[in-house]
C-alpha cells in the first residue's frame, strides 16, 4: 500500500457525530468525497465501537468512514509522510537518471510516482524525466502503482501479483542485469535488501526516494493510544503501513508497554491491516491481524465493519428482553432506546457474563480472566457499579457462596 499523507498527530477520541434529518457529511469528508451520502443515509453499523486509526496519509477518509458509520474514533498517527520536492537529494537523484537512461525502472507506490512527477517538474526536470523513463523497462509494485505510472503518460511491461517489493525485484531478477541500469523508486526508506539484490546481479541502482517516513514530534499522541489499548478502551486498531506498525511497536518497547499491549492485541483488542505486507510485523510480533482480500482502504472498512458486527457484538436473551453488547456499549431496547455506555471494569465483567449465557461464574474464575481486578473487593465494586449503571434491577445476580451470573 502507499503510505499515508500528513494530517496533525492528536491521540484525542472523536466523539460519535449524531446525525440529525438535516445532517449531511462532515465538511472534511465533503471536501475530499463530495459523492458520500450523508451519515444520516448510512447504518450506523459500527454505532458503540470504539476504533483506533494509526495513519496520516488519507487518515480523514478513514476517520469519515467509520463516524459516519456511528463510531468513535481515536487518532494518533504512527509515522507521517514527509515529500521531499524540495529536497536537494531527489533533485540531484532525478537528474542522474534523466542523464543515465535506466534500462529498468522499479516504481513501487503510486504515490511515489505522483510526487517524484511533480517535484522533477518544478525543478524543470519533467520533459527529461518522462523521456528517460518511457525509453525504460517499467515494472510496478501493484495495480495503484500502475494506475499512477499509467497517469503519467508511460507503460508498464508488469506488476507484481502479490504487490511485494520483493516479488517485483524477483521479476527484475529473471533478465540479465549485468552492466545494466536500475532506477529504483523507494518506499519512504532506503531498502538495503533490495538494492544489494540487484546489483549482486551486476546492475547499478539509482535510487530516488520521493518521500520519507518520519516520527511525530512527540510520543503522547500515540502512548495514549497505546494505553488505550492496554485498558481495552479500544474494539480495534487500524494500520496501513509496514513501517507504521513497526514506529508503533517501538513506541510501546520504548516505554516498557510491549508486553502489555502484544498482550491486548492477542486476547481483546482486533488489530486490521490493510494487507500482507503491513501485517508482516504484526505476525512477527504474534499477533494475528485480520486483512482484507483486496489490498484496498475500502476493502479494509468492509472488513472491520463485518468484524465488528459478526465477532465483537454479543447478543443474549435475558428476562428483561434481549441484550446486545456493542463495544463500551450495552443496549435493553425493550428497557430503554438510549445505550448505556460503561466504564472499562463494568464493561469487561458484563462481556464476561453475557458470554457466559447464563451460566455462574466464580469469584475465583473472574479474578483470573479481568483485567486489573485484583482483589475480591475490587470485583464486589465493579458488580455494585454495573448494577448501577444498567438500566433495569435485578440483570445481575448473586449465587450464594458461588458467584455472579445475568438472570436469563
């Protein structure tokens, strides 16, 4: 995937926007998709979800999709996206291979290409630069890439069908290479495996590197994301990039919260990516993120969409009608049609017992499987606390001398 624009790195959660019969879209998401319905013409399918968006590039399209789709939406941008136009290092990069006339060119994003077009434009660059790459073998990473290869004027002789850089240099690597010239446009860093790949082949590589992938200036936007999933304050978290999740990671070792938060991911917290590639270091870290088939932004909400609503909704029938769980949310609509929204303690006991389905469980076994409940006195408070914020008496009782179970 290509990686994500530069948006503010906040961490703060924005609130559910409550749609009203006059409401139309949010004027961010009028601006960048005038076509979207208004969010009072969408299911609020995702309505009591609690979502986590780790990009910057194209973050806003991201964020609209799920408030539109009744979410809250947490945001702190793992890395963001630096162009580097008026660098004076692609300047001199551009001119060496308008000067040198690659036989090869490997374009890996579309929105590297698109950058790199418009940077050797304004540095007078654009004529020799289309020249030289028209007069070169182009192999892309994927579809995209294409798409932007294509929009530029130029072809194409093959993309990569699982749109890794790897499997690209793969195809590179079936010619002969020796004394041949490679221009090789890199993913936001430089990709030393890569690089030595090819010219262990007996090419020279000129790399260009459009734009670069660079940390926020401060960590607190994402500590507290990272807390937040560590105190399951968050249903799921999205990344889009490789090197996203990797500054994510090395943001919560950086601050002895790794454990804690691998923790997390792997039992109550979903983690999405938006492919193969951007989950590699997630796998790495034994946590199994789920992916779309189509490496895709719209295939990636679909997705955590159907997640939500197939896995993290629990529903029981309870003898004051059906209940249904839907992330910090717990809704009686044969009690009240107001959510009722609970604090992380109550909520993760209620998600206890309704997965129970009636069932008694223990002091002992509540002990064990809550998070942060300590102490059989902590555990007689968060029962006191969730009787008290649910709307009817009596969905939570006491077996004598055997534990807590909902009345069903």
């Amino acid at each position: 995937m290509s990686p994500d624009a530069s948006t503010p790195a906040s961490a703060e959660v924005r609130p559910t926007p409550r749609p009203s019969p006059a409401a139309g879209t949010s004027s961010a998401a009028s601006a960048s998709s005038p076509a979207l319905p208004a969010a009072s013409a969408l299911p609020q399918t995702l309505a009591g979800f609690r979502i986590g968006v780790t990009s910057d590039r194209r973050s806003e399209d991201l964020i609209s999709a799920f408030e539109r789709r009744g979410a809250e939406v947490m945001h702190a941008p793992a890395l963001r996206i630096a162009p580097m136009t008026e660098s004076v290092t692609l300047q001199r990069d551009t001119r060496l291979v308008t000067e040198a006339r690659p036989d090869h060119t490997i374009i890996t994003t579309a929105y590297g290409m698109r950058r790199w077009a418009e940077a050797a434009d304004a540095y007078g660059l654009g004529t020799e630069l289309h020249e030289a790459l028209e007069g070169s073998s182009i192999l892309v990473r994927g579809p995209k890439a294409r798409g932007a290869v294509r929009a530029a004027g130029l072809d194409d002789d093959g993309a990569a069908d699982d749109e890794r850089t790897a499997t690209v240099i793969d195809m590179l690597l079936a010619r002969d290479l020796t004394g041949k010239t490679v221009a090789f446009q890199l993913h936001g860093r430089t990709d030393h495996e890569q690089i030595a790949r090819i010219e262990s082949a007996g090419a020279r590589v000129i790399t260009v590197m459009p734009y670069a992938w660079a940390k926020p200036e401060e960590d607190s936007a994402l500590l507290r994301m990272i807390d937040a999933v560590i105190e399951r304050q968050l249903d799921i978290v999205t990344f889009t990039a490789a090197p996203a999740v990797d500054a994510f990671l090395e943001v919560a070792h950086q601050y002895g919260r790794a454990a804690a938060l691998l923790e997390a991911f792997r039992s109550d917290v979903v983690s999405a990516a938006v492919g193969d590639v951007t989950a590699a270091p997630l796998h790495e870290s034994g946590v199994r993120p789920i992916t779309p088939q189509r490496w895709r932004l719209g295939a990636m909400i679909r997705l955590v969409c159907e997640h939500l609503e197939e896995h993290q909704t629990l529903r029981l029938e309870t003898r004051h009608g059906p209940v249904e769980m839907r992330g910090s949310e717990v809704r009686f609509p044969e009690v009240t049609e107001r959510p009722v929204r609970l604090a992380p303690g109550p909520l993760a006991l209620m998600r206890a017992l309704v997965k129970a389905e009636g069932a008694v469980l223990s002091r002992e076994h509540l002990l064990q499987v809550l998070g942060h409940c300590d102490s059989e006195h902590a555990l007689e408070m968060w029962v006191s606390r969730l009787r008290k914020a649910l709307p009817a008496s009596g969905v939570v009782t006491t077996v004598v001398k055997r534990g807590y179970r909902l009345a069903v």
